[in-house]
C-alpha cells in the first residue's frame, strides 16, 4: 500500500500560508506572502530534489491546486522573461510537469 | 544587559497546553531523563523567572509542595510575576512587577546577574516579543498534533525573524530548538 505524506514548508507559530510569494495566497488580508523565500538554499533545495526524485502522485486540495497550476507549467517561460528570479532547473517543477 | 530568554515544550500544532489550563499530559512524549538533565543544566544559568499570573500561580501551587533538584530550584529562584491584578499566592523570592511593563522589564534586564527566563505564560511571551525584549527561544517540539488548545504564539502579531542557533534530536522523539531573536528585531 502506498504511503501518504504530509510536506509542508511551516513558522514557528503554525503558518503554512503563501510561502512562495505575496500573490501566491493573499486570503484574508495576508501580507507577508513569500516569507519561506529566502531560507531557499542549497540544502533546501536538495531536500526539496530528494522528496521529487521517487515517482510520487500529488494529492491536493483545490486551493493548493490551482495554485500550482497557474505556477508550475509555465515556469520556463517565467525564466525566459526574468532568469534571476525564475530557476529553470527546478527539480520540484520538473517532476510535476512530466 | 541580561538576556530573555523563552523556554517551553509545545505540539507540531502550536500549543503549549490543551484545552484546559494546566492540560500538560503531552508533555509524557518528550520527558525523560534527557530532558530532565537540560532543564537542570539550563537552570544554572537562570537568575530569574518571569511569569504571567495563571502560570505563576500553578507553579506556586504546584513546586511549593515537590521535593528534588528541579523543586529545589523552582523554590528558590527569584521570581518576577507580571499582572494587572493583585497576586496573592505566596512563594519564596517571588514578587510583582508593579511599575510600567516596558520600564520595569528594562530594569529588570539592566540588573546584574544570571539570564531572565519564561515558562509557559504566553500572553507575557507575546507582549515581551511585541516589545522586542526576547533574546532567545527554546522550544521542545512535542511529536504530537493534538488538535486542540491553547496557542503558545499570540496571533495577530508582529512577525519576528529568528537565527537558528541548534537542534537537537531526544530519544523519546522531541526536538529542542534554540533559535536567537534576529538583530534587526532586536530594540535599540
């Protein structure tokens, strides 16, 4: 049977609101969107490569989803129009967008 | 100047107790004799205890009759309670903090001596990171979700930016985290 496991980028006092960005989730008057951006690191990332890396389904619920659908196929594109702020080797977009 | 520093266990979700007052059977996960040794380590480097009223009364009611090293400890140490309201539970070397909460938090940290620190006493913990007077945090994260209770983080709030300082990994499953409060929080 398979597993489901919960990931999940969190503060210290339980938020697990609009860490990518401000206009990622702005619900309820939220301003401080982005706030995961810049512990963003090497070691992140690996971690981040290493959960993508084994063939996994993703379950989500309809906001998360539409989200990512908005963001992840069209994050080539993003990195042609600004390639500082947009990776293109993503590990995480690579693995949804298969 | 002396530090301030925050020490509590709390849940993957938050609380620092269920949903009522004193509800601490979560505190089972993560005890043992590692954490025992870190709390007796720890209270050689406290000078004083800074408390909220309901905390410092359950703590007042409840050490004042244990016996050991912790008790010992508890028993002795300065404690400061902060309240609007007039304490009246008695515990040696306890007192009020009866001047305005800013001033009076800036005397107590310009004192000389040992570290100043918070147990339980969120609404305090709350008001002291809103004022910048945090140092450092401790927390011993509990591996439990336990649904329901009572918020150790105050919310709506100021974010506060944190340096993680160390982890480290128990062997009953809990983790303690000590993060330091980020110089540009901190107050001039």
């Amino acid at each position: 049977m398979r597993k489901i496991i919960v990931q999940s980028f969190i503060t210290l006092d339980g938020v697990m609101q609009s860490p990518g960005g401000p206009h990622e989730d702005p619900t309820g008057g939220f301003t401080y969107g982005g706030w995961a951006v810049s512990y963003f690191d090497e070691s992140m990332m690996k971690f981040v490569g290493e959960s993508a890396a084994k063939p996994f389904a993703l379950l989500l619920g309809r906001r998360t989803y539409e989200i990512f659908a908005a963001h992840w196929p069209y994050v080539n594109e993003k990195h042609k129009e600004n390639p500082k702020e947009n990776a293109l080797d993503d590990p995480f977009a690579e693995a949804l967008n298969i | 100047m002396r530090k301030i520093v925050i020490w509590d266990v709390m849940t993957l979700d938050g609380y620092f107790e269920g949903v009522k007052p004193w509800d601490l059977g979560f505190h089972d996960t993560v005890w043992g004799k590692e954490l025992e040794d870190f709390s007796l380590e720890q209270a050689k480097d406290i000078g004083t205890l800074l408390f909220g009223r309901k905390t410092y009364e359950g703590m007042a009611a409840y050490w004042s009759k244990e016996r050991g090293p912790i008790a010992d400890f508890m028993n002795s140490v300065e404690k400061v309670v902060v309240s609007n309201t007039q304490i009246k539970t008695p515990w040696n070397n306890s007192h009020q903090l009866d001047t305005n909460f800013g001033d009076a938090i800036r005397t107590l940290k310009n004192k000389l001596g040992k570290d100043i620190y918070v147990f339980g006493s969120a609404y305090l913990t709350s008001e002291l990171l809103k004022h910048k007077f945090v140092d450092e945090i401790r927390i011993c994260l509990a591996p439990i979700i336990l649904g329901a209770g009572n918020p150790l983080f105050k919310s709506p709030t100021d974010s506060t930016s944190l340096e993680l300082l160390e982890t480290r990994q128990l062997k009953t499953g809990g983790v303690t985290l000590r993060y330091k409060v980020a110089a540009k929080e901190k107050s001039k």
